[in-house]
C-alpha cells in the first residue's frame, strides 16, 4: 500500500515569490548536457513516519511510482517492466555525448528509474498533474509498454534506455543509476547520467515549484530517503492521451 503524498502532508504550499526569486540567484549555474553526475546516495523508502525502506519486490510490474530525486521537486521514475533487462544500450544527449544505458536493477533485473522531465519542454508529473506516464500494453506481450508525454507526443522506449522512438524529444530520458542490496531487498538511487537538465528545470519553473515545495525548500537535493509514491498519489491527475 503506497501513502498519498498528500496524506503525508508532505506537500507545502508557501507563497512568496519574492523569497524565491531570491533563492533562484543562489541556484547551481545552468548546466550543458552532463552525461554522468553522482549525488548523495538515497534508498527508495515508503512514505510517511518511520520511512520504512521499499523492497524492490513490492513494485507492482507496469505500474508507475515516482519518487523525487536528486532535488526535493525532481521526479523520476521508477518501473518494474516486468522482465529482465541486461543487455547495455548506447545512447546520446542533443550534444552529441555518448553514454551508456545499463539495464535494470532489481532481483530480476527488471526494475528501472529515469528522470520524469520530458527533454522536449520538460512536461512532468506536479501535484496538480501529470501529462507523462509510463503505458504498459493493456495486451500485447511484455516488450511493448512505453513512456508517452501528452504534451506533444514523445515516446520513450523504457526497455532501452527510454531512448526516443517518435516525437519531437531532442535525446532520451535521462537515467537514474539505481544500486540493489539483495540482502534488504533494498533499492537505492546513487546518481544520474545522460542528457541531465534538473538545473535547467528549476529555474523554468522556478515560481511554481516554490508554491509547491516551498521556497525554501524547491532547489534542494534531497535529504535523508527518498519517499516511492504510485503517480496516482503523487499526481492528482493522471493525463492520457
Ligand atoms: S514536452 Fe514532452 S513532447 Fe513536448
């Protein structure tokens, strides 16, 4: 059972957009495409009091989880695809990089996470809704789920890499490196790679990720664990398209 985000009163509308414009000055210097960065390592907990970690085989295949990470109002992510994915895939950013996708995580290898900013516009799931998602095929064979952004149409293939397979999307979503501990069942997100723009997006959205997450609070990475909400939780609207 995955808490509401809202229930957790974890949501914190402040005003004062004065405050967070102040805070913007004092954000991290536009990034280009960086294709690998490491940030403080986080394990995938359940929401609300005493933060109990979230095994990877709690994760119900195809649907959608999102939890924020590397900052407090970056969400991401995080699918069991429901099969083993193992094989690397070769990417690159709109600058050309290349990178390495590497696979799934998880017991079975099936588990992936990649940041839920759409590197079109950078459409995203916000508490009021979402306009991104994951699609598993409602028949089809496993193999043939995607990740769609209603905004204008792109779609990722989360198998490899979520790579772009049609859509105005300039490069792939970028990928969360996920580590597992067998032993704990434990999930834990240890970095990002690929075309990374979280810099970016904070300051596009700069106002309304303040009223959001507060001020204060928007532009920081996350402290402590990092809370796993199923997207119907963290997004009061779900968009399809
Ligand atoms: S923002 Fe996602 S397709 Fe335009």
């Amino acid at each position: 059972m995955v808490a509401s985000r809202f229930d957790s009163g974890r949501r914190r509308i402040c005003g004062g957009l004065a405050a967070s414009v102040a805070l913007a000055a004092s954000l991290p210097r536009l990034l280009g495409a960086t294709t690998h960065r490491s940030f403080p390592s986080r394990t995938l907990v359940h929401p609300g009091p005493g933060a109990q970690p979230f095994r990877a085989t709690e994760l119900q295949p195809g649907r959608n989880y999102v939890f924020a990470y590397p900052y407090v109002s970056t969400p991401c992510f995080l699918l069991d695809l429901g099969e083993p994915l193992t094989e690397p895939v070769t990417l690159e950013t709109r600058d050309g990089q290349r990178y390495r996708w590497q696979g799934g995580a998880g017991p079975n290898r099936s588990i992936v996470a990649f940041s839920a900013i759409c590197p079109h516009r950078m459409t995203h799931p916000a508490p009021s809704v979402s306009f991104i998602s994951y699609r598993p095929s409602p028949s089809g064979p496993p193999g043939e789920g995607i990740i769609k952004c209603c905004s204008e149409n792109s779609r990722f293939d989360p198998r490899r890499g979520a790579r772009v397979l049609s859509g105005p999307a300039p490069e792939p979503l970028a990928a969360i490196a996920l580590a597992y501990d067998p032993a704990g069942d434990r999930l834990t997100a240890t970095g990002a790679y690929g075309g990374l723009l979280f810099e970016r997006f904070l300051a596009q959205f700069e106002g309304r990720l303040a009223l959001d997450y507060g001020p204060e609070r928007f532009a920081r990475l996350v402290a402590g664990d990092c809370p796993v909400y199923a997207l119907e939780d963290y997004s009061r609207v779900n968009m399809q398209c």
